[in-house]
C-alpha cells in the first residue's frame, strides 16, 4: 500500500494588490492554521518520505507552520511546475515519484489538488470523499491509500481517504 498525503496551503493574504499571486504571503488566520495542522500530524504520528511542493511564497510559509506544529524539519523538493497545476500535471507528478517512497506529501493549491483527491479516491463508508466532495478548504490535509505497489500504476478511484485533516475542526 502507498499513502499520498495532500495538503493545500493556508489562508493567503489579499492585503497587497501589486503583488503576483505567486507572491501572496498568508494571512493572520493562514498562519495560525499551518502550526494547528502540524501539531495535528504529530498527533496522528504522520511520517513523509518524500515531500514536493509549489515553490509560491504562501505554501512555503504554509510549510514552515506545519514544521513548528511538527516538531521536526521537512526536507522539500519544491517544483515550479507544481504551481497552479491542472490535474494532469498533478497525475503526472504522482506517477513519476521514485519507487521506495510509500508515504509522499504534495503541497499546493486549489483547483489542482481538489481535483486531484477527488480523481483518486472512491466513495468510502465515513463520509470523508463527500465532506470535500464541494471544495477543499485552505491548510486541509487528506490522506489517500492507494492500493498501487508503483506509483506509476495508481488509477482512477482507486484510494480510499484515510485521514481528513481540516483546520476548522482543530480551533
């Protein structure tokens, strides 16, 4: 079994109009939210092999939230490509990941990686597919098992959710 674990960055900062969106920082309620999250994968004792992320300034922050929660450093390889990437992109990213890696974490943004959770993972019975099913919310994480021994076999509907990590919950 493989575990793919996704996390979209936290809540950004439109305080700065003439800045790029690849620029935007988080805002106050994004970085309280990262550590709460990070704190909350300490808890559930969650490990990552392999961590890839977008290089855009709020998800690196996001990153560094998660790391303070965590207690423990994240060695990332962040990919440009990663950046506002479509869902093919994303599958793409998935199944070019190296063979002994068995627990991943993917760190970007929305629409991309909404739609690459619901493209992987099927209906499961506690409800987690349905309770994203309308939108993933900004620092969620999700936690996909999918049953592939490569990650270049992973198809579509094939993982189920295991872990639903939502900020909202954690306040």
């Amino acid at each position: 079994m493989t575990f793919l674990t996704i996390l979209r960055h936290a809540k950004s900062s439109w305080d700065h109009p003439g800045l790029s969106d690849f620029d935007r920082p988080l805002n106050d309620r994004g970085r309280k939210a990262a550590p709460l999250v990070g704190r909350e994968m300490r808890r559930r004792k969650m490990e990552f092999d392999i961590v890839f992320a977008s290089p855009a300034v709020r998800v690196r922050q996001t990153i560094d939230g998660v790391v303070e929660g965590l207690g423990k450093e994240l060695e990332v390889q962040f990919d440009p490509e990663l950046y506002a990437a479509d869902v093919e992109t994303l599958l793409t990213k998935v199944r070019a990941l190296p063979g002994d890696a068995h627990a991943p974490l993917m760190v970007g943004h929305n629409p991309g990686l909404h739609e690459i959770i619901l493209y992987l993972a099927r209906d499961d019975e506690e409800g987690l597919r349905a309770k994203i099913e309308d939108n993933l919310p900004t620092a969620a994480a999700v936690t996909i098992e999918l049953p592939a021994v490569r990650w270049d076999e992973v198809e579509p509907a094939s993982g189920l959710i295991r872990t639903l990590i939502l900020p909202r919950d954690l306040d």
